[in-house]
C-alpha cells in the first residue's frame, strides 16, 4: 500500500499591539488568499488590525542574510 501525505500551510502572525503569536495552518493557499482583504482579531488581546506578509520572513531571504 503506498503513504498518503497532504499539503498543510501554516501562516504565523504577530499582534501590532501585544506582540504575542498565533499560527492559522490550511490545506488550500488559495482559501488563504481571500484573509489578506481582512482584518485579523488578536486571539490573545482582541485587537483587530489588517494583516500583511512580514518581507523579511521569506525563506530564500532567511538563507542569504548576512552572518
């Protein structure tokens, strides 16, 4: 019998205002794609705020920075 794997994104965000984390994971990128149009609600504190990709965090960015 052959392993099945499915594909999982994980989207980390950090609150503006209490700076505290949470993770929000999807099997399907494009039923993501509609959030970033949205306010997102801090789970800890309540702030709501527009959400928008941290530039820095890109993977191939992370591997090239300076030592």
């Amino acid at each position: 019998m052959t392993h099945l794997y499915s594909i999982e994104t994980i989207h980390h965000f950090t609150c503006s205002e209490c700076k505290n984390w949470w993770s929000y994971a999807s099997t399907h990128f494009p039923a993501f794609s509609h959030l970033k149009q949205l306010k997102a609600s801090c789970p800890h504190c309540g702030h709501k705020d527009d959400i928008e990709e941290d530039q820095k965090s890109r993977l191939g960015e992370w591997h090239n920075r300076p030592a």
